[in-house]
C-alpha cells in the first residue's frame, strides 16, 4: 500500500494480486470477490474509491511449458485507488452489477453498439434510486480489444 497527500485531500494505491488465476477458477471480465470486499472494507472506514485499474500484461501474462495467451482478461491484480478528504468523515457505499455482454466475440471485427445500448439503459435506470455510476470496468487488450471478456462489471456509489 502507498498512501500520499494533495491540497488535504489523503490518497492510497492498493494492489490486489489475484490469486485464482493459477487456479483457472476466474471468470473472465469481472471484478474478483476480493476486490469488492476490499473496496467495501475502505468505505466502511471513509475512503472513496476513485479509479479501479486492471494493468494489461499482454500475451506474457502467464510463462511456462505451455505459453497461455489471457492477457488482460483474466490480469494479474487489480489496482485500486482511493481518497479521503481530511475535514469530511463521509461514508459511501458501493454496489456492484455485471452487465453480461450479448454480442459473442468472433474475430476482431465485432459489432458492439446492442451492448452500448444495453448497458446505458441499465445505467440510466440505477440513477433514479440515489445511486451515482462511478465506472464500468471491463478486461480490454490492445491487440484483441473485447474479446475474451463475459462482461462488464459497473460500479455504483452514493454517501451512507
């Protein structure tokens, strides 16, 4: 954990290593049940996460006998961001939602817009309970795009 200060306003940098990935029990394009209790057990003690971040390790993700090409579909850690205003003691809460995509990869040339569509209805129907949209965080590789990803996994928030 890293922990700085700005204009007083407290931020940490958490990594999160993922440790199901050797495993194989993963799936694919959504977010780990340790990173969401993680990112529940920081606001239970006032930190408002800012930015979740998945690194892209590319195709050398994983090395050995038998090169396995998952990428940033099924990444190493997640890096989570959070900050805390010093004169605020403000809780927040988070809920979590996958939004599994319809359109089923084939190749690199995929149409997405029926998952646009699909996942700005659904944003735009949480946002009348109180709940803010924070991010929508989704596996993407350079080279592949989308591909390999079940879906996406939105994040909300809004104070206790």
């Amino acid at each position: 954990m890293i922990s700085w200060e700005e204009e007083g306003r407290i931020y940490k940098f958490v990594e999160i290593k993922n440790t199901l990935i050797l495993s194989r029990k993963v799936q694919s394009g959504f977010l780990y049940d340790q990173v969401k209790e993680t990112i529940e057990s920081e606001a239970n003690h006032g930190w408002r996460l800012t930015q979740v971040i998945i690194p892209n390790k590319g195709k050398h993700s994983i090395s050995g006998k038998k090169r396995l090409r998952l990428g940033a579909f099924f990444p190493w850690c997640y890096q989570l961001i959070f900050e805390k205003d010093e004169k605020e003691n403000v809780l927040y809460e988070y809920k979590f939602y996958r939004v599994p995509l319809e359109t089923k990869a084939q190749g690199s040339n995929v149409d997405c817009k029926d998952d646009f569509y699909m996942v700005k209805d659904f944003l735009l129907s949480m946002t009348d309970n109180d709940w803010k949209f924070k991010q929508i965080v989704i596996p993407f590789d350079e080279k592949k795009g989308i591909y390999c990803t079940l879906g996406y996994e939105v994040i909300f928030e809004r104070k206790k």
